[in-house]
RNA sequence: GGUCGCGUAGCUCAGUUGGCUAGAGCGUUUCAUUGACAUUGAAAAGGUCAGAGGUUCAAGUCCUCUCGCGACCACCA
C-alpha cells in the first residue's frame, strides 16, 4: 500500500468490477422490500456539470439500501432535451457560419440525432466516473420507440377526455427561436422603458383621449380604448369613438374593471392580438382581433405603411411620425418596467396568437394535489411542500406545442378537406380545420375519411415527455418490472425544477397510472461558487466535476458535495473542501494501511501473544468502550440515514472515524499492537470494517479498495448486509 | 406587492423535538513527529448566535416586530 492513496490507480477499475458483476441489475425478488429511484435523465447535449453531481444523494440511498438488503433499482436515462438541445446544436451551427435555416426539418433532425447520441455516450461515461449505481442495462433514452409510445398513449388518452385541447389564443413567442413556450419559459426581466402618452383624436367632436403605452407601435392592432366604468373624468366618454393614427381606424371607447384609473391618463389602448390582458379584455367585449406583428418579429400587412419592418424599427418611427403629427403629448423616459423574455436567448419575447395544443390544467392538479396534501407523496424538505401546493393551485392551461424540429413530434393530423376559408387578414380566435389525434398514423382520415391529412408540424414541450418519466420507463421494461417497483420510492432532483418537472410528473402519473409516481420527493440545492454566485459560462465560474475527480478522486468530490451542508439549501461550492475531504479518504486509507501493515509484521512474529487480552485490563477496557461507542454510532446512523439526514450521517461518520477511533483507540491500543498482540488488531480490523460499510454510500471507491485489500480481490463491500452485525 | 430562505468564530457552514462551559472544515499561533498518514498529531486564540421585544425554570433553537442579503412568484398598460 503506497502511503497515500491515490484514486486514479483504483476508481475507473473498480466501477469496471461493479458493473462486470452485473451488482447494479435490479432484478425481481419478491421476498426482498423494493427501494427504487428513476435518475432525473440528463440533457445528452452537453457534458455533465456539478449539479449533477449533487445525485450523488441518490446514490447514497440507493448504496444504503443495497446495504440493508432491500432490492434496489436506480434507473439512468437520457433527456433529448428538445429546445435546449436544438439550441445549443444551433449555436454549433452558428459557429460553422450556418444555421437551421439551411437544412430540411429531416436532414437537421438527423444531424442533431447523431449529436446528441455521441453526447449522450459522454454524458453516461461521467456519471459512471461519478460511481453511480445505475442499471446500465435498463436505460431509456427519451426518444427510444417505446417511450414515444407511452408519451403518444398518454397524450390520446388527454385529448379523449377533453384534458387536451386545441386552441387559439395569445401565447409567448420567440421571433428569433422561431417557437412558442408555456408561462413557466418565460423570464421577467426589469427594463428601463419609455411610456409615450399617445393622442388619439375623437371622431364625432373635436379634442382627443391620451393613453399612455410603452408599445407604441402595437396602436397598429388597437380595436378599443378602455377606460375603468367608476372613473368620473371618462365616464361622459364611453361609448364615444376615436382614430387610431396611421391605420385610420375608428374604434370604441370601453369600460372595463381592469383598468387601473391612477396608472397612466387612466385610459389604455386595448392591442387583443399582442397582449394578455387586452386579449382578456377583448373576450369580454368581444373586440376584432388585429394582429399586425408577424412570427418573424416583422409588422404584417396589417400595419400598412409599416410592413416588413421588425418592431423595434417600427417603434421609432412610429414615435417620430406622431411627433410629426402632434399626436404625441410626452414621454416619461424613467420608466421602469417587467418585460417576458426568452428564458434561452434572452430577447423579450412577443405575446401573438397562436393555434396551439394545451393540457386543461386544473383537473389534473386537483387530484395531485389531493395525493400531497394526504402525503401519498411526502415532501422533503418540508418547506417544499408548501410551494408545490401553490404551483398546483396556480398552473395555468399549459402549452405543450413547440415550433421546433428536435422533439417528439405531436401525433395530431388536420383533416384537410374541411379547412374553412380564411377570413381575409383578420382574424377570428376559432381554430381552422378539424383534427384528430391516433397513436399510430391511420391509412384513412379519420374525419372525413378521404383526404390526405396533414400531420402537425410541431413537438412536444420536452417537459410534457419527461412528466412521464417514472411510469414510462418503467412500462416499457414490462409489466412485471412495473408491477415490482412502480410507485418508485423516492423522486430526487433540484428544487429549482419544481414546478416544470415534479409537479408536472406528479399529474401526469397519477392521470396516466392512477397511482402516484413515487413516494418521496427529495429536493437538493443549487450549487453555487463560493462567493454564492450562480456558476454560469459568462461568468467564467463554472467548474467540471470532471476535474476535481481527475485531481482527487470521485470520492473526495462526493463528500464535498454532502459534508457539512443543510438538505435543500444551496450548496456554496469550493475546491479547498475537495481538498479536505480529499484528506479524509486518505486517513481511511492510512488507517486501513496501518492495520494492513502491523497484521503482515505479526504473523511472522513467533509468539503472539493471544492470552494478553484476558490479563491487559486496560485493553480489555478499551476493547469494551470501543465497542459500545460503535453501537451507538451505528443507531445515530441508521436513523439519520432513514430520516434524510444525510449530511449529519456522514459528519458521524467522519468524527468517529477520524477523531475517535484513528485519533483516540488506535493511539491507545498502538502499544499492543507492536507488542505483537494480535487481538487487538483484530479488533481494530473489525470494527474498521464494520465503519467502511457505514461509509460505504458516501465514498463507495475507497471503501471498496479496502475492502477488497482485506478480503480479497474478488470480494465487494456494494453487496455486504449492514444488518449482519450489531 | 406576495411567498420562502438566509443572517452563528477571519472565511464557508452545522446546530434534530428549546436543556449543562455554542460546534466542524479551512485559515491563524505554539508545540510535536526517525515504527499508518505533513493530505499528520497535540494544544491555543477567536463568537453581545443581525437588532429589539415576548413566552419559559431555561432560547442560537418557539412567537412578534425591525434591519440587511438572496431566491421564486405577480397582468400595472
């Protein structure tokens, strides 16, 4: 044994062993207890960053209930990440001078399909130099066949029930992503706008209305002025007409409640095609829907003498000609404002309407909600919970329907010969033609049984696919499997994915399956630079796990992650902790070497001293504390470990470890050690022994090294019973 | 504006259901070390537990308020 340890000789070998012996296949053992977690897939576009590190509380579960004996099942997979993935495959392009406009949607679907597959394969190999306890056999890729099914099942089974429809209606659009996203893509961002206080002339007597507006070039879709109906100052003029400048069109002045009196003049322009309240607004009084800006980001005709130009063009020169003309009173440039932007690029995004397909939310929620108010599904931390409620009481109808090419496209088709004619420009908020929604593909229309029908160009929201991960997985390794471990035990993932994932998982599992998806949500933390600051590209903080276990071993990276933090909260990461933690291992390793040694010194001593222990009172002594100290140890343990309290297990861990019996009973029983007594190195041996399996979760390589040190090459720790002993 | 989290030793953080002189890692100081480990051992210095009030025999821990930081949510045109 070399005096320190070195992680780069053993780590890669031993998973190799692990994975040889096929100690990560779950298999079905119905006299044992299940315990099984489905990994959260990661997106096969990049490599893996430290918050996938933080699984490792996964694989803490999951090595500890190996250890108790129970039949364990982690699940790896992969997310094709629709969006995201094309997104950062576009930036790749990009880089290449080109973009996806250059390619057909099927010759960039295969490009991207092979740049995710050679991801993906990176992506797996670093979660085995993590030294998870996956069953490699069983992973699922997210656009394997068989998974697409379910998603297609699943999504037929909502559209049947009425839980999906197709609708028109003002949804978040990215010009320059070229797609739609639900609410929850969509990022506030604080900007400093102007509010133009806008004069449009009334058309039956002379004077004008002021409405102040931070678009002013949306006025190209205004149908109405709203003004609130207790306001004193506009009540004479309800119902009054006015001209919306450039357009020349004549509009009505409305009251509605919405209209918040002290905000501006109390008089705002009503733009149903380009924003959510006015949309609102123009249900309720059943306005014309304009839209003038395009899904480019361009004016449309609708915007006469604008046409062509992007908004942000037209903007200025709108401002310039309603100075020209006088119709502009003042501008209050120190406005601060909220803008919804793209939560990838970054862009303010444009509300347009949009036909799309949507969950009707709420019924779904409803019954989630009543699986975690009953705790059908705990919550860990428990301060979670509260907010998951909230998210399931807030959900709006969600938009599943992406513009993208990278995804699993929506088997929904239009029959196409009942298109009705489109009422010229303008347009109504009825949906055009009729649809029909089959798992597989039919030979014949299944509305008017003749035509050849047209498949909906878009995919699915990534999140409505992995929503069903759990059972989806798991249905497709057979029904015994599914029978076996579905609901999996415990749902382990950032907090910070909430509400797009578990909740989300939550609804769609219980509608899919009629049973909850797991047991147990466990959230971790974020991880953050030691200064607290989110690790991000631009700011240059990121650091690869990768490294740190090419510099001190997987081990030391694990316990960094785990050691002296607070389940849930962030996790503010530094490498002088790896350090540390590199350390420790390497006092177990020492420990180990030391009675490594002394045992090999002994045996060629001629007299040992075998009867020394009855006669040393003060070893016998010793021996005897040592021993209950283990005890009690082991009880804090196991109920820490089944309490979630990982970090305060492994702080047990180290402190008896360390402090205890390194620093405190090796010291005292040293001297009969090299006295030759070979007792009470058998008794360090053992209890020695009987730590690393308590360990075992946390530092799986170096326990294993040891293990196999003292019992052989051919042996493993991963499969011995914690139950065995004390 | 709402909700949640945080504010404990120079730095990063623990502190279970309130209970003896408030802990760890790193850092600092002193000493030790030729039979496991300098990626070591022994010891020391260092905290009005953000502030104020309250409950209690007893509060870092529970309650109220204030201040500071952070996160998430919200339709103010």
């Amino acid at each position: 044994m070399d005096k320190n340890y070195q992680p780069k000789q053993f780590e890669e070998n031993i998973y190799q062993f692990w994975e040889n012996n096929n100690f990560f296949e779950a298999k079905i053992n119905k006299n044992k207890k299940t315990f099984s977690i489905i990994l959260p897939p990661p997106n096969a576009n990049a490599n893996l960053h430290l918050g996938h590190a933080m699984y490792v509380y996964e694989d803490i579960m999951i090595r500890y209930h190996k250890l108790l004996g129970d039949e364990v099942l982690w699940l790896p997979g992969a997310d094709h990440a629709g969006f995201e993935t094309q997104f950062v495959f576009e930036k790749h392009l990009s880089a290449q001078g080109k973009s996806r406009f250059d390619y057909d949607r099927d010759t960039l679907f295969q490009m991207i399909w092979k740049f995710v597959m050679k991801n993906r394969d990176n992506m797996e190999n670093q979660l085995r130099r993590l030294g998870f306890f996956l069953d490699w056999k069983k992973k699922k890729f997210t656009m394997d066949e068989d998974i697409v099914k379910i998603v297609y099942q699943t999504f037929e089974k909502l559209y049947k029930q009425g839980l999906v429809y197709r609708d028109k209606k003002i949804i978040n659009y990215c010009t320059f992503c070229g797609t739609s996203f639900s609410d929850l893509e969509v990022v506030d961002k604080e900007k400093n706008s102007s509010l133009y206080y806008i004069k449009y002339p009334f058309v039956n007597k002379k004077g004008y209305i002021v409405v102040a507006t931070t678009r002013p070039e949306t006025l190209l879709g205004d149908t109405a002025v709203a003004v609130n109906p207790k306001d004193k100052r506009y009540k004479k003029l309800i119902g009054e007409k006015v001209i919306i400048p450039f357009v020349n069109r004549q509009v009505e002045i409305i009251a509605d409640d919405f209209v918040d009196p002290k905000f501006g003049t109390g008089a705002v322009k009503v733009t149903p095609a380009h924003d959510f309240n006015d949309y609102e607004v123009g249900k309720r009084h059943n306005l014309e829907i304009i839209q003038v800006i395009g899904f480019d980001g361009k004016i449309n005709e609708n915007g006469e003498e604008f046409k062509g130009f992007y908004v942000g063009e037209v903007r200025k020169k709108i401002v310039e000609k309603l100075k020209e003309k006088q119709l502009l009173e003042k501008i209050d440039e120190n406005y601060k404002n909220r803008v919804g932007c793209c939560y990838k690029c970054g862009r303010a995004l444009e509300p347009l309407p949009k036909e799309q397909w949507f969950i009707k939310v709420k019924p779904l929620a409803q019954k989630a909600k009543k699986l975690v108010i009953e705790e059908k599904i705990k919550i860990y931390p428990k301060r979670f919970k509260k907010i998951l409620l909230w998210w399931l009481e807030n959900f709006k109808d969600w938009n599943i329907s992406r513009q993208i090419v990278w995804g699993i496209r929506i088997p929904a088709y239009k029959c196409k010969s009942k298109i009705p004619l489109k009422t010229a420009g303008r347009q109504n908020s009825k949906i055009e033609g009729e649809w029909f929604v089959a798992v597989e593909k039919p030979k014949k229309c299944l509305i008017c049984g003749e035509c050849d029908f047209e498949q909906d160009n878009d995919t699915f929201d990534t999140w409505f696919s992995s929503g069903q991960w759990p059972f989806a997985t798991l249905q497709t390794l057979g029904s015994e499997i599914f029978n076996y471990f579905y609901p999996t035990t415990v749902m382990e993932t950032g907090y910070d994915i909430l509400p797009w994932w578990v909740a989300r998982m939550i609804m769609l599992g219980i509608f899919a399956t009629k049973k909850p998806p797991f047991e147990n949500v466990f959230l971790h933390g974020l991880i953050r630079d030691k200064k607290g600051q989110k690790m991000s590209k631009s700011k240059g903080n990121v650091i690869n796990p990768m490294d740190m276990i090419e510099k001190y071993g997987a081990d030391a990276l694990r316990l960094s992650l785990v050691f002296g933090t607070s389940e849930g909260n962030d996790v503010f990461f530094s490498e002088e902790k790896v350090i540390g933690m590199r350390n420790f291992v390497n006092k177990i390793w020492n420990i180990g070497r030391f009675i490594y040694i002394n045992k090999y010194q002994i045996s060629k001593i001629k007299n040992q001293k075998l009867e020394n222990i009855d006669k040393n009172q003060n070893l016998k002594q010793e021996i005897k504390r040592l021993e209950k100290e283990f005890e009690e140890i082991k009880k804090r343990y196991l109920k820490l470990m089944n309490g979630y309290k990982f970090s305060k297990a492994l702080g047990l861990i180290y402190e008896f470890l360390w402090h205890r019996f390194a620093d405190y009973y090796i010291e005292q029983l040293k001297k009969d050690v090299f006295d030759g007594n070979i007792e009470s190195l058998k008794v360090l041996e053992e209890f020695y022994l009987e730590t690393l399996k308590l360990l075992h979760p946390f530092a799986p390589f170096i326990t294993e090294v040891i293990w196999k040190k003292f019992k052989g090459e051919e042996k493993s720790i991963v499969i011995k019973n914690l139950k065995n002993k004390v």
